[in-house]
C-alpha cells in the first residue's frame, strides 16, 4: 500500500508530495523546493524515514513544480519524468521564472517521457496515468485505486480548477479533462491538488463553482 506525505514550498505554496511504500520505495511528485531550507525540509523526511527515492515525477512543468528538481536529481542519482506535451514549457524554465521576477538557472532535463498509457510501479503498487490537458498541454494526474486518491497537479484544487492564461492553456480542454477523467472516478477519491488543501471528487462534482 502506497501512502503520502506532502510539503508546501516556494513563495507561489505548491504542494510537493512524497509517495511511498512498505519497502521505503519512493517517489517525488512535483518537488518545488525554492532555498536551502525547504531542500534541508525534503530531504531530512527521506532521511528520517530511510526511503529510497525511485525517481520524480511531475504532474507538468511549470516553474512552481520544477524549482527543486535539479536538487533532487543531484543528490539521489534519479530519474525525471514528465508528459511529453510540456516539454515546451520546461524548456522555457529560465524565461518564465524571469517573467515572474527570479532566478532559475538551475533548470533541469527530463529524462524519460510518461505517456497516459503508463502504469507506473513501484515495487507491487501501480499509479494509473491520466492525460488532462487544460492547465498545460501535457497535464497529467496520477491515480491510486487503491487508495483511494488522485494526485491532480493543478487541474482541479479545492473550490477551482488550474488557471488557463498561461502559453498552452485553454479553459475548454481543462473542463473537459475533468469531467471526462477525473469525475468518472469514484465520488470518495481524494483529490491531492498542487495548490491549496485536499478535497474530494463528490465535494467538486457537487459545489465546485467552475463545474455545475
């Protein structure tokens, strides 16, 4: 059974999470860590809870979701994955985080692409991929049946969904995503948002202001 922990870092609050299983496994979904605090902060979890990290991997590829990657791939050896789609955007890593006034010059390269066809192991545990574009092109959520939960990125948060202003974004494709994957999925399914608390898909489908 896979269970997670998260982190909130950088100065835009994004949720960083840690999957892990019974065999101190790991994974890094997102890591934004920002300075040198929030590094000691994720790293001193694996080491206090002697996990093994696997490899990252990212829910897209904006600027908040990437900044501790680099990091992460430097410390521990490891893979990093995104959707192909938003290899743009990372890409553009450097100008973006100029255009919101900081330094990023430490932008990192994925290493594999994750298709919407994977399923993602980790020892017995498996992740299903889903492709939800909207947010950013290659927007992916990754779901544990198992569990019980989702982990969104920034389609859908607590009360809203992901902005869809920025390059590669449009409001028509994000809305279809949800309701065409992430709300076929059971009613009680957490849902792990990139920004802000957690929530549930029966809590959205029934109250979410974007989505009646």
């Amino acid at each position: 059974m896979l269970n997670v922990a998260f982190f909130t870092f950088n100065p835009f609050q994004e949720n960083t999470y840690i999957i892990a299983n019974e065999k101190k496994q790991c994974w890094i979904v997102d890591p934004g860590m920002y300075d040198d605090q929030e590094v000691a902060a994720l790293k001193g979890y694996i080491t206090d809870n002697q996990l093994q990290p696997q490899g990252i991997i990212n829910t897209h590829a904006h600027i908040d979701h990437i900044l501790g990657v680099q990091e992460l791939i430097d410390t521990y050896h490891i893979s990093f994955g995104i959707h192909a789609d938003d290899l743009p955007i990372l890409q553009r890593a450097e100008a973006t985080a100029a255009m919101f006034g900081f330094e990023f010059k430490n932008a990192p390269k994925q290493t594999h692409f994750i298709s919407e066809k994977d399923e993602l192991k980790l020892g017995d545990d498996t992740l299903k991929v889903f492709l939800v574009p909207g947010h950013s092109p290659g927007s992916i959520a990754f779901y544990y049946p198992a569990g019980q939960w989702v982990i969104s990125g920034d389609v859908l948060f607590n009360g809203s969904i992901g902005r869809t202003d920025l390059p590669g974004g449009d409001y028509d494709t994000l809305i279809n995503s949800i309701r065409t994957h992430l709300f076929t999925l059971p009613n009680d399914t957490q849902v792990l948002s990139g920004h802000g608390p957690a929530t549930t898909i029966g809590d959205e489908k029934a109250d979410n202001p974007f989505l009646k």
